[in-house]
C-alpha cells in the first residue's frame, strides 16, 4: 500500500509528489496520457514567481520570450496599452514545463504510472482504493490533481467549482518576439488573447457555455493569419471559482480540480502549485484530519487573490462605455503582480499612478 496516490501529472500533481516524496512518503502518480504535458491543454503565459518552482539552469530550456506589457482592444475597437519596467511575465513551453517538474518528482523518488485511467475511488475507513482501466491500488490517501473534470472529485462526491469557462487555443508560424500581449474583450464574459512566443504565435479565447468557442477563435485569428495557418487546435474546460468543500474524508482536489484557478485569466499553475505546498506543509496520511489544515491553509493563502480577481473578471461584462472608462483610469505604467491582484493596493501600484 502507498502512502499517497496522486491523479494527474500536470505541473500540480508532479509538484505536490516532489513535495510529499521528500517528507519521506512513498507517493505513487497515476497518468492517463502515456506521454507527459500531451496532449497540450492550456497556454504557458505565466509570473516570474514560476522560476522559484523549476530547478536552477532549466530557464533556458523553458523560456521562449519575455513580456512587459499588454494591449487591450476593446469591443468599440479602441486600444489601451498596461506595462512595467521590468518583466510582467514570461512565455514558457508548457509541454516541457510539465516534463521539467516530473522529473524533479521522480528524482525525489515518486513513482508514475502513465496510460492509465482512473475510473473508481472508494475510501474506506483506514485507506482508499483506487480502480483503473489496467490495475488496482490503495494508499492512506489520494489527491485528485486531475483537470477540471475531475474523476477523483466526482468518485469522492466533492462539489465542482463555481462555473466552467470554455477554452480554446490555436498556434500559427509566424516569428514575433515582441514584449506585449494582446487581450480581446470583444469576446462574450471573458475575452480573447494573443501571445508572441518567438518561433510562433499563440491565439486563444474563454468563452461561457452555450457559444461556440471555435467561432470565436476564428473571428480572433481572421484578423492576423489565414485559416489554413491555424495549427495544433487544442481545447478544454476552464473551471472559476472554488467551491465550498476540496476534501473528504481521505481525498483532497488541489489545482484545476478545486477551481484554484485566476479568475481573470483562467490560469491556473502558479495557484496549483502554491495550494501544493500549503498540502505539502499541512497533511498527514495517516492522519485524516490534517486535511481541513489543508483546506484552510490553502484558502488562507489563495482566496484573497481570487475573490479580487473575481471582481476583475466581472468587468469583461460590463458595457463597452463603462469598459473604456476603467481602461482608460488604469492605462499607461502599472504596479499590480498578474498572479497576485491584491498587489492593486500595493505601494508599487499606488507609485505608478503618482509618477504618471
């Protein structure tokens, strides 16, 4: 029997098995997929704060352009340009971000299993058993780090986030090493965005349910490129707001499976990997209570950023005249971290405004 069995081996679920095996637990991953980051389901446009989380001179594998800025085009055509001085954030290759932190979890000893699909989790009183399409194992807990549709939450009968946002994303070849990001707010409830990443270019849009997000990528891309030079189309849920409850009796979700996600972008790795290590802090196996640390632990550190962030993703609503309004009060040098909108009240915020 294991001591941890984790579903999922994104960036989150590699993370929290490096964090675990070094506490001395022997931690088993569970991976549909046979390959690591495949298939690409999100966009790698992350803060700085990623390179504390990847070991020392693996920069250089990851990095494909750096980014001070973003150009905001609103529904009237209008264009607002947000910058800083130093970087904003970096465009990553996310294939290899997920194989990166794998790495590091199996250095720490972790164990994988790829190409297996989770398809029953039955706690019991002592353990948790686990059923897939190929084996079967137990551990003293699981950790359902498997993506907004989440089999480990719906098996351990766990609330789902808040709401779903659908995400698609698409890359074409044109070189473009500009430092500015291009965000669409032309886009229903939340908005549209293009990416330069060196060697290529990323486009992508979140839309609720009931659109047809294929036809919005298209009315993003029809601006730039062809529709034959649209490649590798990739898409998946986007899950918002956390719900009440990510633990049971000895399962816990981190990640996209506990909506621990930014509610203005849809991102979710940096949240993920910081609940990760409030886990990692906070568990113990062979003590089930230790998991409404967790869940405390988490909130404490996570749902200050998320419930601002949920005011801001409320304004990709509001009218196009009201829009222009706020982008215009906000345009120009800007203080705020994109991972932590709490900084809005910060003194680097408040500088920016004075010095303008």
């Amino acid at each position: 029997m294991k001591d941890l069995i984790i579903v999922g081996a994104g960036p989150v679920g590699s993370h929290l098995a490096q964090k675990m095996q070094e506490k001395g637990l022997e931690v088993l991953v569970i991976e549909r997929s046979d390959e690591i980051g495949q298939p690409l389901a999100c966009s790698g446009h992350v803060s700085p704060d990623i390179w504390d989380f990847v070991p020392e001179g693996s920069k250089e594998r990851l990095y494909q352009n750096e980014i001070e800025g973003a150009n905001f085009h609103s529904d009237s055509g209008r264009e607002y340009s947000f910058y800083k001085d130093d970087t904003v954030s970096y465009v990553i290759d996310r294939v290899e971000f997920d194989k990166v932190k794998a790495e590091q979890a199996r250095e720490a000893g972790a164990r994988y299993k790829m190409g297996e699909t989770v398809r029953k989790v039955k706690e019991k009183e002592d353990r948790v058993m686990i059923e897939t399409d190929k084996d079967s194992y137990e551990a003293f807990m699981v950790a359902g780090c498997d993506g907004a549709s989440s089999t480990v939450r719906t098996e351990a009968g766990l609330p789902e986030p808040d709401r779903f946002y659908q995400g698609i994303l698409c890359f074409s070849d044109e070189e473009d090493s500009s430092d500015f990001v291009d965000v669409f707010l032309d886009v229903p409830e939340f908005f549209g965005w293009r990416i330069p990443r060196g060697d290529s270019v990323e486009y992508g849009v979140a839309v609720p349910p009931g659109e047809n997000p294929q036809k919005w990528l298209e009315k993003i891309t029809d601006r730039f490129i062809g529709e034959g030079e649209r490649r590798n189309i990739c898409a998946g849920a986007i899950p918002i707001g956390p719900p009440e409850k990510v633990i049971s009796e000895r399962v816990f979700l981190l990640g996209d499976a506990a909506g621990q996600t930014k509610p203005f972008t849809g991102g979710g790795i940096l949240y993920g990997i910081r609940a990760a290590e409030e886990a990692a802090d906070t568990v113990s196996v062979k003590e089930p209570s230790t998991l409404q640390d967790y869940e405390e632990a988490w909130r404490e550190e996570l749902l200050k950023d998320i419930r601002i962030g949920s005011l801001i993703e409320s304004s990709y609503s509001w009218p196009d005249p009201v829009q222009r309004i706020g982008l215009k009060f906000f345009e120009g040098e800007i203080g705020v971290h994109m991972d932590r909108p709490t900084s809005i009240f910060s003194f680097s915020q408040l500088k920016s405004f004075l010095e303008r």
